[in-house]
C-alpha cells in the first residue's frame, strides 16, 4: 500500500474513533459543567502542539524535507499552542473576555491545521522519512480536530 493511503487510512480511523469517543464518553462529562470547565479539557489538548517543532531538528526528519513546509507546521503549531496556553489561563482563572480568547484560540488553531494541512499535501510529506511526526499526522492532528469542532460547538451553543 502506498504511503499516502496508509496515512489517510490511519487519520480516518483515528478521526473515527476519537469521534465515537468524544461523543459516548467525553462530550456527556462536559456538558454537566459551565462552558469554561467544559472547554479547559479541551484546550489543554492543544496546548502540546509544539511538538511538530522537532521537523526542525536536525537528525529528526529527511534532510530532504522542504524546509518551507517544515517551518510552517512547526512554527504554525507553535503559535497555536501558545494560543492554547493562553486560552487555558483566561478559562481557568475566568478572566474577562475568556470565551473570546477560547473563539481566538479556535480560529487560529483551526486555520492553522487547514494551512497546514494543505503546505503537506502539496509538498508530498507523507513521501519523506518524517520521524515520530507520522504519529503526530495520523494520531494527534485527528484528535485536534474533534476537540477543535467540540469547542465550536460549545460556544456555538453555550447557555449564556
């Protein structure tokens, strides 16, 4: 099988299941509490997404790697991630304004996947040696994006 089915294959389970998970087991939790308790768990996800910075690591991907490419995950998930620590503070001290640093925080977070998303695909990631990034694509990025549509979802439909 070819590398790019192999990922779509494993991102669509994991979306599957991360799916299926969040609304039997997660989202039944959540909506017991206020928004802000409901969306903190949820931020807290995100707050790792540093990790893509080791694209930038020698030793750690192809040196083949487009280095433009690289540098946007890396740094695209860098500011997301500083995003969710930030929002993560606003919510859990119930700042002023913490339901629109949480949409911010959605929106940056949410762009960022789509732009990343689409500098991978155009540059063909999946066909170089990427590292412990192939777990991040096929595992982590899933899970962002159904805690992503789960806080969309909360603020959408928040009880004010």
């Amino acid at each position: 099988m070819q590398p790019f089915y192999i990922l779509n294959l494993q991102s669509t389970f994991t979306l599957i299941a991360f799916s299926l998970i969040a609304k039997w087991y997660i989202n039944p939790r959540l909506s017991k509490t206020s928004v802000e308790d409901a969306l903190l768990p949820l931020v807290w996800v995100h707050v790792f997404r540093y990790a893509p910075l080791t694209l930038l690591v020698p030793g750690q991907v192809s040196p083949d790697l487009p280095i433009d490419v690289a540098r946007t995950i890396a740094y695209g998930d860098l500011i997301s991630a500083i995003a969710a620590l930030i929002t993560v503070l606003f919510l859990k001290q119930r700042l002023a304004g913490a339901l629109v640093v949480a949409w911010i925080f959605n929106l940056i977070g949410f762009a960022d996947i789509v732009i990343t998303t689409n500098a991978a695909i155009s540059a063909k990631l999946y066909q170089y040696p990427i590292g412990f990034n192939w777990y991040i694509v096929n595992f982590y990025v899933p899970v962002l994006i159904v805690t992503h549509a789960m806080m969309i979802y909360k603020l959408v439909y928040a009880k004010k």
